[in-house]
C-alpha cells in the first residue's frame, strides 16, 4: 500500500484536547479522547443534565415558575373547594330526602326511605344470631322500664288540647346537667346518665329524621299527634330509620357523646317542641 495514502479514521483514533498559554506556549490542561470515549461523555452528560432538571422540578418548588402550574396556596384551595362542594351536596341530598319524607308522612303515605329492596345475592337463611350479656342486660332494663309505662292510648289525639294533658314518658333517667334556657339558644334540657343507656321515645309518633350533624352527633326526630315534636341528640348510635313508627317507651337510641362542639361528655339533649315553639321538658318530664 502506498504511503502516502491516507489512513481512514477508526472510533478508537485517541485525540487529545489541550489549552496553552498563548504568550508562553505553556500547555495548562491537556485531555486525550476516542471518538468513542467522547460520545459516551456526552451522552452521559446530557443525561445527568436532564436528570437533574427533572429532579428540581419534581421535588423542589421551582415547578411552581412553570406556565400554569399552581402554587401551594392555589392547590390548597382547590382541594378545599372539592371537600366544601362534596359536603354541600351531601347536605342538600339529606335536605331533600328529609322534605320528602315529611311531606310523605304528613300527607299519610308511607316515606320513600321505608321501601327497601332485598338482596337476592345474600343468603339470609344462613344468618345466624348470637346473643351476648349486654343485649340481655339491655333487654331486662327495658322490660323492667315497660311494666310502668303510662302511655296515653286510651286518650284521642283530639281530646287533648295542651301538652299539660299528656304524659311524656322519660327518654333516659339521670341528672339534669344543662336546663332549658331560650336566651342561651338553648331550647332543650341536657339529662347525664350511664354510657351506653337505652333512650326512649317520650310519645307515640313517627320518626321524621334521622341523621348526624357536627354540632349534635346522631339525632333523632319523632312527629307526635297534636303538633308536638321530640328531639333526642348526641346519641352513640340510633335504633330507628327515618318513617319508622314508634310507641311510647320504645327504645330508639343509645346514649352517647357524638358531635363536635356542644358536647363534653356521655349525655343526652332532649327537646320538645309544639306548634313550632320550644317547651321546658322538666315542666312535663321528672328525670
């Protein structure tokens, strides 16, 4: 082959990259590369450079200078929005239900809640129940509260013209911590008794809501003839669904200490009201 022919380039030709002093010709720093060390030293600085742009963007708050993307406060806020809108139509639902509850047992039908369909998918043949102590315990103070149930059945509703004529039965029995104060706002009388105590319906009725609220916990609503309604709050859990009819003495509930603001221990806040207005309960009940 002649000499003087060129030879081709090969990826493993070294080159090397230097910088001199351009008065003194000193060679300062000096580099010697292949073409193939050269691309895989660029290629692995592309992607460092390219990993690290993402991961400051990722975890640190510079993606908030991006066009469009909110900032903490803004996703905070959105966030709240949904929660605020979620509850919203949660408590319109309930509304609407409520009203169309109530205008279904004033008109005489039966509420739409009451209709339930079953499930064919359960076997309910194979369910089987257990008893256990405090169910009997339960039981056994219920039927002993029974036996000196007065209840007013033998009285038509239009025979009795005030509530002074009926005999409200004790929802629980205990001591008054909270008394009836209208100028307080507040329109019912606080009874403290055992955790855990059955509470009773004051009267026969319908139950007209059933529900919890954050001030309350789980409240009870019972319609009584003669535009009387009862009101049973901070229950632990209720027995009864909204359309259920009730007898006086009936237990409805469980004592409790449900709700968020107006409550500081196991009790329960019980209301009267007639024709709209709020009554003292300890002028018709002795607790």
């Amino acid at each position: 082959m002649p000499k003087n022919e060129k030879k081709k380039s090969n990826w493993r030709d070294k080159y090397r990259f230097s910088v001199t002093n351009d008065t003194t010709f000193e060679e300062i720093w000096r580099i010697k590369l292949t073409q193939y060390n050269a691309f895989l030293l660029i290629t692995c600085l592309v992607l460092f450079f390219i990993g690290a742009t993402v991961s400051l963007i990722a975890f640190t708050n510079l993606r908030e200078f991006i066009p469009g993307y909110p900032d903490v406060t803004m996703r905070r806020n959105i966030l709240l929005s949904a929660i605020r809108l979620d509850s919203l139509e949660r408590e319109l639902a309930l509304r609407d239900k409520y009203f169309s509850n109530l205008s279904a047992i004033i008109s005489g039908n039966q509420p739409v809640e009451a209709f339930s369909l079953q499930d064919t998918t359960k076997k309910y043949q194979a369910i089987t129940f257990k008893t256990f102590p405090e169910d009997s315990a339960l039981r056994s103070q219920v039927e002993k509260d029974d036996r000196f149930n007065l209840s007013p059945g033998t009285l038509s509703p239009e025979a009795v013209t005030s509530p002074a004529a009926l005999h409200f039965f004790p929802p629980v029995k205990g001591i008054v911590s909270g008394k009836y104060d209208p100028r307080a706002r507040h329109y019912g009388t606080d009874i403290v008794t055992k955790p855990d105590s059955p509470v009773s319906a004051a009267l026969d009725g319908t139950v007209i809501f059933t529900g919890w609220t954050m001030e309350t916990g789980f409240v009870i609503e019972i319609q009584h003839s003669n535009n009387i309604v009862s009101v049973y709050k901070h229950n632990e859990r209720l027995l009864k669904d909204t359309g259920d009819m009730v007898k006086t003495g009936e237990v409805i509930a469980i004592v409790g200490n449900s709700g968020e603001l107006y409550t500081s221990g196991p009790h329960l806040h019980f209301e009267i009201w007639y024709k709209g207005s709020p009554l003292d309960p300890e002028k018709y009940i002795i607790f």
